[in-house]
C-alpha cells in the first residue's frame, strides 16, 4: 500500500511539474488625434495616427482595435481622437 501511494505521489508531482506556466498577455494603449470634413474621416484619421504608432512599436494590426473615441464639432471642420487598445 505504501508503495502504491508513493507511485500515486510521484505520478502526481511528476504532472504538476510537467504543467505550462500561465501565459502572460501584453496590452497597449494608443491615443491619436485627427481632423477632418466629417466626423467619419476625422476618426478615420485619427485611427490611422494611432495605428501608425502601434506598428512603430511591433504591434500587428491584427493585434489591436479601436476601443474608444471622441468626436468635436468645430466651424468648418470636425477632430477626433481614438484610443486604440493593442493585446497578444
């Protein structure tokens, strides 16, 4: 019996100690701003700002997405700025 459960605790620690870590995960955070004719093209704009940033850092585009923005009305024109949120 002794041996039996020595065999057990062994097997047991021998899976414990072969288990992955857990991973870790990297964000990034990316604030631009943009102008343009239509609050569309402003954050079109904006985003774009913001992308250019990501990629200069090592970031995909597949690896990030726009998670927030704001939009102002000025005379003749329309400014923007976009978070833009980065994972892998």
């Amino acid at each position: 019996m002794k041996k039996f459960l020595a065999a057990a605790a062994l097997a047991v620690a021998a899976v414990t100690m072969s288990a992955q870590p857990a991973l870790a995960v990297e964000t990034g955070d990316f604030y631009a701003s943009g102008i343009g004719p239509g609050p569309s093209d402003a954050i079109t704009s904006a985003e774009k700002v913001a992308r250019l940033y990501a990629r200069n850092t090592g970031w995909l585009d597949s690896q990030c997405y726009v998670r927030g923005s704001d939009v102002r009305s000025h005379f003749y024109y329309y400014s923007a700025t976009v978070w833009l949120y980065c994972q892998r």
